[in-house]
C-alpha cells in the first residue's frame, strides 16, 4: 500500500537518494529544503518514476516551518505515514576559531531542528494512530573527530534524543522511531560545508553511495528498526573509540588531516550553513565513481566510436 512520505532535505545526497528511492515503490512524497529551483527539478524526477509530488520550500530552522510543512502535507495527501528528516549542514573548523553563529546554525539545523521535526511527526501519528519517524545519524554520534565539533556535537545530542524518544514511543503502539547511522557517504556535503580550516574536506574510506543509505531509509520505513548501520568500518571505529581511547586520540587527528580534508586550499567561507547552493546540489559528490554511469558510458561506447570514425572518413 502506499505511504505519505515527508523527506526534509531532499535537494541533494541522501535525501534526494531517498527520494527517488520511494518515488519508485510507489509513495506519496512532500518534499522539503531551502533551495527553490533544486526541488522543483527533484520533484520532476520524482514525478517521472511516477510519484505524486508535493515541493514545499522549507528552512526547517525557521519559526513555525515544520507545522506548516505538516499542515501541507495534510492538506494535500490527508496526513503523513513516514517522516524522514535528512536536512543537515555542516562546518569545518578548529572549535575556537570557528565564527560562534556557525557553529550555533550548524546545531541550529542538525539538532534542533531534527528535533523539531520529531515534535510534529510525534504529534501527527499520536492523532492519526501510528507512523514512522527516521532520523539521519551518524556514524559521529558514536565516535568524535577533530575540528567539526558542531556537527559531532550535534550527532551526539541526536543519538541521545533517538534513543529517549524511542523508550516514550514504547507507550504508543504505532509510532516508531528509528535513526539510521552512516559513515562516510558520497555526498556534497563536504564541499557544501562551511570551512575555516584552509582544505576543503573530503569523506574518510570506505564511502558508501548515499543510494545504499536510502535503501537502508526505506527498509526502516517497511520494517522498523531503532538502528541501522550503514558502513562497512563503523562497528571497528566504535569498538577502537570506546575500548582504547588514548590510542583512538592518539590517532584520530593526523588521520583527520591525512583522509578527512583532501589538499586543496580554501578561504574561510560559510558554505551551505545559511542559505542554500542551488549549483552544488546532487545525489552524488563525485568522491566515488558512479558505476551506473560508468555502465551507461562504456555502453555509448561504440556508437560514439562509429560516430567519430565516421565523421573522420567523411
Ligand atoms: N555524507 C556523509 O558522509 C554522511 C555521513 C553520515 C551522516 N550523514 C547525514 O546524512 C544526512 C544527509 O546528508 P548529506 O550528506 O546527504 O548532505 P547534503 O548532500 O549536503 O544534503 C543536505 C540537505 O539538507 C538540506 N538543508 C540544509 N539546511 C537546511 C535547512 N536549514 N532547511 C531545510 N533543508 C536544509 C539541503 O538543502 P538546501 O541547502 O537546499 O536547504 C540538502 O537537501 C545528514 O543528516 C548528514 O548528517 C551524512
């Protein structure tokens, strides 16, 4: 049967992935982000697959936008089964000489405004008698790393307030509340971020494909589960973070500067935190060779071998 399915942060990686992920099992989709022009083009993607598609442009930090992002979806579809909130900023820096309004945005966005939206979402199925609420965690609520401290602290707070609102939800039949947890995905995050570290970052091996994340959403969507993992090291980083930790400091920062930041320079800018970079947007970061395109490309192969041959003879 198909579902409502809210998916904030649906312009670009995961949530975009997500969306098109439940655009082709058949769900109704309300999408939300901050960027106009990227969800118009998700929703005609979304509506190609064949969903129905309601775009409704959100800063999920600002007053009131969840209600009304709820109140549309129901005026639209009549309520909301699933609500996946994706939506999240961030910022590289060493803690002290990032600007406080950025660090204070990033957990403005990644923290208090998930839990905003856990607010309406836990409301909406307490009224309508079940649904399900996923979260987008991190592999970073249950480790730290240096110099993004915002987004670490964040993930922390929000694994903390998962595990809370699923003992509450133990008392409503219904409602369930799952949080999924990746590692390091193929997103733009990291060229999105705001950086004030003089090298932009990059996503630490192995990388997952942020489509492999949004099977994960989706399977939690069909079958609820309080945490999934998505990441083939994360069960060995958690064990080495919480077994040896002098070792795990020791390590963590050169291991930062060597696979967290590649080694091209950039000047101090707020990225993404603020407002929005249409031009930046995708499924994909290009951290990780997209073998569906790749495919598509050897297959054009001869023809554009015929073509150029051809064109060489004439
Ligand atoms: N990529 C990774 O390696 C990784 C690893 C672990 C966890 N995660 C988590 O996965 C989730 C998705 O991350 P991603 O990598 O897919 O990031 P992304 O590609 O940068 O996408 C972030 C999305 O959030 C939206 N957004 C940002 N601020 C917003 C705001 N104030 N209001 C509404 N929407 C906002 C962005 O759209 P607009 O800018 O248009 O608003 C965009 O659609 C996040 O929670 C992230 O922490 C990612």
């Amino acid at each position: 049967m198909s579902r409502t399915v809210v998916v904030t942060g649906a312009t670009s990686g995961i949530g975009r992935a997500a969306a098109r992920e439940f655009a082709g099992r058949g769900d109704r989709l309300v999408l939300a982000a901050r960027s106009r022009t990227t969800l118009a083009e998700v929703r005609g993607e979304c509506e190609k697959i064949g969903a129905e598609v309601l775009a409704v442009p959100t800063d999920v930090t600002a007053d009131g936008a969840l209600e009304a992002l709820t109140d549309a979806a129901v005026t639209r579809f009549g309520g909301v089964d699933v609500w996946v909130h994706t939506a999240a900023v961030m910022a590289y820096g060493r803690f002290e000489e990032t600007p406080e309004r950025v660090f204070e945005q990033v957990v403005r966005t990644d923290l208090l405004a998930a839990a905003g939206a856990a607010r309406v979402a836990l409301r909406h199925f307490r009224a309508t008698g079940g649904g399900t609420l996923i979260l987008t965690g991190s592999v970073l609520g249950h480790i730290t790393a240096p110099f993004m401290s915002g987004y670490v602290a964040s993930k922390w707070g929000l694994q903390g307030l998962a595990r809370a609102l699923q003992q509450e939800a133990r008392e409503t039949p219904g409602v369930n509340v799952c949080i999924v947890t990746p590692g390091s995905v193929d997103t733009p995050v990291y060229q999105q971020a705001a950086n004030y570290l003089g090298r932009i970052g990059r996503p630490p091996l192995p990388i997952t494909s942020p489509e492999r994340v949004a099977r994960a959403i989706v399977d939690c969507a069909d079958r609820p589960r309080r945490e999934v993992s998505v990441g083939r090291v994360n069960l060995v980083m958690r064990f080495g973070f919480t077994l040896l930790p002098g070792v795990y400091d020791v390590l963590v920062v050169p291991l930062m500067r060597i696979a967290g930041l590649t080694n091209r320079p950039v000047a101090p800018h707020e990225g993404t935190v603020f407002t929005p970079n249409p031009a930046g947007e995708s499924v994909r970061g290009g951290w990780l060779p997209d073998l569906a395109q790749l495919a598509r490309g050897v297959g054009e192969l001869p023809a554009s071998i015929g073509g150029a041959v051809r064109r060489r003879l004439r």
